[in-house]
C-alpha cells in the first residue's frame, strides 16, 4: 500500500478498510502480545492448511489471473514452513509443511519450470530460490541447482549488476547463501549490501510510501535471516537506531489498517531486539491482527471487501478469500511465528487470551482518519503540566507515526495541530518534530504557526 496521494492541493485521507473500523474511541484493554501472536499463529495454520492446494498454480489459475512467476505463492509458503521447521515450533514433517513441499517440488519439476529457469531472465532468483528452498527443507533438486549455479555463474539476467536497484541485490545475495551456492565475485556480501540500503542511508519516516516501507522490511528480513542474527547489521548501535524508524511506521500501517505492512513492521521490530512489550504501538499492532483475523484464520488484507465475498458462492469464493487473504496470513504468521521462537515457547498450546493480564491504555489510539486525529491532538494539547511523566510519554509515544500521517496526507490543519501538542508535550525539539514542522513551513511559507484550533 503506497502513501496517500493528495488530489489537488488539498489533504486526502483515504478510506480505511473494513477491518479498521469501529465504533467509538477511548481507552481499551490490549492484551498481551504474546497471547495475540499465539492466537494469530493458531488460526493462520489452519487456515493454510485448509487452504494449501490454492498454492499450486493449476488451482489458482482456475480463477485467478496467472502470475509471472507461477510458483511465487507456494515461494512464500515455503519461506514460512523453513521458519517453523527452523524454530522447532512445526516440523516439515507435519501436514501442512509436508504437503507444501510435495507441491513445491512438484512444481519444480515441471518442463515449463526448467524452461523458465534456463531463460536465465529477471525471473531467475526467484527459480533459484525455490530450488534453495527445497534442498534446505530436505527435497534437493540436483539437476536444477546444477543449472543455477551455471546461471548464476554466467550472471544470466544481468542481476549483480552495480546499477540494479539495492533490493534485488540484497535478496539475491540473500538467497544465495542461503541455498550455499557459490557467490559471483559481483556480487557484494550483505554486510556490504545493507550499507547501502534503504535500511542504512537514514529513511525519511514522514514521507516514506508503501514501496520503501516494503524495501526497507525487506533488507531487514534477509540481512537479520528473519530475526535469526543481527550480526550482519553492524553492531548493536545501527540494530538500536533502526528500531526508531520501524516504530514510527508500526505505528503509521497500525493506523492504517494495513495488516501485510504492519505484520512485516512487527517481524522487524522483534528482529532488531524490540520486542516492545511495554510499547503501545507493538501492543495494539498485535492486537489489531488478532482482533482483524476471521474466524476461519484468514487475515485480510487491505483489498479484501467483505461485501464482495458475501456475494459469491463454491469456489469462486473460496478463490476470492485466498486471493486477498493469502498473503497477509503468511506474513503475520511469520511474525507470529518468530516471536514465538524468540521467546522460547511450545507451539503445542496457543495462547489463551482470557488467562492475560490485559493492559489498559491511559491515550485514545486514533486510526488514520482526520477527525480522530484532530481530537488526539486537542486532548494532549489539553493535558496539565502538572500531569505524572508517564502520562506525558504516553502520549508523547504517538506523536511520530500521527505526524507521518498528516505529512503524508498533505493535511496542513491537522499538522499544525499536532506541532502545538508536541510544543504542549515539551517535545517541540524532537528531531522528527523539528522536521515536520519544517515541512509544514515550506508548504505554507504564509505568518502561520502552528496553534490550537477550535471544533
């Protein structure tokens, strides 16, 4: 999902999709985020499991438009059955892994696989991924990963190029030490990679789209190996500045109701160290998935319609359920599922939400929609200087991702409002304050400054 795109001069505040909305604001009891992670990992695994012949292409193709890469779903899936396997929490021998992989090798051994594979084009990292995939997961593929190693020898595709964007270079190298080829002399370690990235070259949080959003979780995702090492990132200071970032777009996608992007934001938090049990935004992101899951364990992603599902019928809606639940299921299963393993858990048992201690929210978590946020800042602006320190920092805790909003929402009224609650806050020095307040300025260079506003 991309930021918001004003039309005109005017601010433009999209409409939040069917999960994010509800009635009502206040304070609410979030329970505990293990607890949610627990519940979102136990429905995502039934779902898939129920759902995992969707996987295959013959089935997806019956109703839904073919992909570039065929077997980019059953990709993810393996993605997440390595994780589960890698952290203990559900053997590759169990169901759902077990009858993954069957698709997946069926799959590479099909002759459109192998032609596509010796193409060598700007597929090739994801044909030589899934054969990474099936030989770390115990179904290797000699006569595929021969043709890879060649491929990737002869730098078919032209793929570690200097000027290929940084991502596809991250991810490639990634795959490849992953699956334990040999790397081209091209092609730069991840350490190296990572400097270069998104990740590491000080991401604008204010103005960040969708797309960089993505790329820098992603750079997180293969340079941490999914949470599994920080080492690559260049000691315990770049993994403590990043998470300032991350937080602020946890706390963006929350309010969005942007369940892939927050899932992903949540891997990454845990994978920089964060667990952020006592964070609000870590709480509630947690609890927002759990809370958006359908009964069935899908979570739904931010172009699936309720109403267009109600409307269909057999297959084509259970094709519609998975086309547009897919996705952000696995991506909150793996967050789930690394969480999971970095606390040490058994997945044998979920987590039973009415045996948490809930903790309850002393500020109102306002979604990405004008109003509500404009009522925050009036509240905070309010608050008496003589309130604990605590409840200041509280507060104080939301301001970046709701800055980021209305920056991003081109919303010059509710910005002002907002730089008059930081300054209210004692937070007017703020490095990221100082620079929305600047923007605010370029935008509306007349005597304007930011002030409380009435209604």
């Amino acid at each position: 999902m991309s930021a918001p795109v004003a039309e005109g001069d005017g601010p433009y505040w999209p409409p939040l999709p069917a999960h994010a909305r509800r009635e009502g604001e206040g304070e609410a009891a979030v329970p505990d985020p293990d607890a949610s992670a627990d519940r979102v990992l136990a429905g995502a695994l039934r779902w898939l499991e129920e759902y995992v012949e969707w996987f295959a292409a013959p089935r997806w193709e019956e109703y839904l438009p073919r992909r570039p890469f065929r077997p980019g779903p059953l990709l993810e899936l393996l993605g997440l059955v390595r994780l589960l396997d890698r952290s203990g929490l559900v053997p590759k021998e169990a169901a759902l892994p077990s009858r993954a992989l069957d698709l997946a090798a069926g799959a590479a051994g099909e002759a459109e696989f192998a032609r596509g594979l010796r193409r060598g084009d700007e597929l090739f990292p994801y044909h030589l991924n899934l054969i990474a995939l099936l030989e770390v997961l115990g179904r290797p593929q000699p006569g595929a990963r021969a043709k890879c190693q060649a491929l990737l020898a002869a730098d078919a595709g032209g793929h570690t190029r200097a000027y290929r964007p940084v991502l596809s270079q991250v991810e490639l190298r990634y795959f490849v030490d992953r699956g334990g080829f040999t790397p081209p002399a091209a092609l730069p370690a991840l350490d190296v990679l990572h400097r270069r990235s998104i990740a590491a070259l000080g991401p604008d949080v204010l103005q960040m789209t969708g797309d960089e959003t993505y790329a820098l979780a992603h750079v997180l995702f293969y340079v941490t190996d999914f949470g599994r090492t920080r080492r690559l990132l260049g000691g315990p200071g770049e993994a403590a500045r990043l998470r300032a970032p991350v937080r602020v777009l946890l706390g963006v996608h929350l309010a969005r109701g942007s369940l892939d992007l927050l899932s992903e934001l949540l891997l990454c938090a845990g994978a920089l160290g964060f667990r952020g049990d006592d964070d609000p935004l870590v709480r509630e992101g947690w609890g927002a998935l759990a809370t958006a899951q359908r009964r069935d364990g899908a979570v739904p992603s931010p172009v699936h319609r309720p109403e267009v599902l109600s409307g269909l019928t057999g297959d084509r809606a259970a094709a519609y359920l998975f086309g547009t639940c897919y996705h952000t299921t696995l991506a909150a299963a793996l967050a789930a599922a690394e969480r999971g393993r970095r606390r040490g858990a058994s997945r044998s048992t979920p987590g039973d939400l009415a045996q948490q201690v809930p903790l309850l929210l002393p500020v109102p978590a306002p979604r990405a929609d004008r109003e509500e946020i404009r009522r925050w800042a009036r509240r905070a602006s309010a608050l008496p200087r003589t309130s604990p320190p605590e409840t200041r920092e509280a507060w104080s805790a939301r301001l970046g991702p709701l800055l980021a909003l209305a920056v991003q929402a081109r919303d010059q009224e509710v910005l002002a409002e907002l730089l008059y609650a930081a300054e209210c806050l004692g937070r007017g020095d703020d490095t990221l304050v100082r620079r929305a307040s600047a923007l605010h300025a370029a935008r509306h260079p007349g005597p304007h400054a930011p002030g409380p506003r009435s209604g």
